[in-house]
C-alpha cells in the first residue's frame, strides 16, 4: 500500500483487456476496463479514459502512485506514458522475490506478473492451500502449497481463443458464440462446439484442480477473470468467485514491493 493512505491505483495489462483499479486500503473505490488494442493504437485516448475515470470517482487529486503487472509489452509501454503524463508515478509488480512470494518454478522469473498478482491476491484473502484459476485469453491455473509457496500450475488455450483456433484451423466449423448449450449432445454443428468449447473446458479445468489436489492437499478454489462469469458455475471444483483478484494481489503487494536491479 502506498505510505500515508494513499489512494493506489492498480492496473492488470492483459492481452485483451487493461483492468483498472482504485484500492483505498479497505476496498474498491473505482474500476473499469479499457482494449488492450486500443490503448496501444491511441495512448492519447487512454489518457484521456483514466483521467475521466479518476475525476469520476473523486479521486483524481489523491492518486500519486500505481502498481501494474503486465502480460503485454506494447500495453504496458502505452499505460506507463499514460500515467506519466497525469502525474502518477508507477511501479511494476514482476517476480514474486519482489513482494516476499515465494515460486517454485525452476526458473521463477518465466512465471507471468499476472499469476503472481492472483496467488498474491488469493493470500490475501483466505488461507492456503489454494488453486487459483484465471479465465482469460489463456486460462491459467495455478497451485499454492499450504507454506504459501505459488508452486507452478497448468496454461489451457482460453476459451475465446480455442473459438477462434478451432474456426481458423478448419474449413466448415464456424466461430460461435461462447456459451453453454442446453443439453451436452449437440443437435446442430454451432451447439456440438459450444458443447466441446464450454463444457470441454470446463472438465479441463476440474481435472486439473483434482490432480493439483492430490498434491497440495484439499484447497481453496478460486476464479478470477473475464470468463469467470461463464466457466465457474459449470465447474464443480471451483469455491468462490472474485473478479478483481488480480488487482487485489497487486494492492497487496505494494507496499512490500521492492525494486529490482534497474529500479523498477
């Protein structure tokens, strides 16, 4: 948390959207969305967005510092201009050694900002162990040991993706609207994707929490994500729902971040 009680606003770069997040040390005092894309194309209108969205909330005047973590390079790039532009200084959450998160991949610095932030943000708010799911452009779910160790996990293709993929890769399958169908059986070609896209991904997903199971013990199992609202109720293995975890584990960790070589 910023010194002081400071207003913090976090900011979660993905490869489809920008999550934002006004963290006033209890609770969320604003939040909002805005295309990866299009901050990308138009810095300028990303600008214009967050100071929109600040003034909105009424808390323009109090926001001095944010903390980002980032799975998109360019997103990132147009975000850190954005904020220097409003007078916001900002910090960028990386590695778990940089907010006492401990990782047990072998090589801890390949493991994506986001999923530190959710493991960060699933401490925060219940005890391990946990498994945290993310459904996003890629579904990510991790597994932390009862230490608090973020131990590694499983990447799926997300679902929106896998639509995508299966439409591109195939001469007759179309592009279908992502959602779960009636019954399993398909009876038309549009209902037997939706029923292999969802319900497929959605027994992915329970797999994996029962095999992660076997080895941390029986967990907390929490979703985050743009899909959340979708595949968390037709997976059976999933406890609780919390939208804003990325963000939550981002305001967690600033007021112990500490800056890697370089400054950042």
């Amino acid at each position: 948390m910023a010194g002081g009680g400071e207003m913090l606003l976090a900011i979660d770069v993905g490869n489809s959207k920008i999550g934002f997040g006004v963290w006033d040390g209890k609770a969320w005092a604003a939040g909002w969305q805005f295309p990866t894309r299009d901050a990308v194309i138009d810095a300028l209108r990303l600008q214009g967005r967050i100071e929109a969205e600040l003034r909105l909330a009424h808390v323009s005047s109090g926001i001095q510092e944010a903390i980002l973590c980032s799975v998109a390079p360019e997103g990132a790039r147009a975000v850190r201009a954005a904020c220097d532009a409003l007078g916001i200084k900002i910090r960028e959450l990386m590695l778990g050694r940089q907010a006492g998160l401990e990782v047990g991949y072998e090589r801890p610095e390949e493991m994506g900002a986001d999923r530190v932030a959710n493991a960060l943000g699933a401490l925060a708010i219940a005890r391990p162990p946990l498994i945290v799911v993310d459904f996003g452009t890629a579904t990510t779910v991790d597994a932390i040991d009862r230490h608090g160790t973020l131990l590694g996990g499983a990447i799926l293709a997300g679902g929106r993706l896998s639509a995508r993929a299966l439409a591109g890769g195939t001469a007759q399958l179309p592009e279908v609207e992502l959602s779960a169908p009636e019954e399993a059986i398909g009876r038309s070609t549009r209902e037997a994707i939706q029923s292999g896209l969802v319900l497929g991904h959605a027994g992915a997903v329970d797999r994996l929490v029962k095999e992660f199971e076997a080895e941390v013990g029986r967990p907390t199992v929490i979703a985050t994500g743009g899909l959340s609202g979708l595949f968390a109720p037709l997976c059976g293995s999933i406890t609780r729902v919390e939208p804003q975890l990325t963000l939550r584990g981002l305001a967690a960790a600033a007021g112990k971040l500490r800056p890697l070589p370089g400054g950042r």
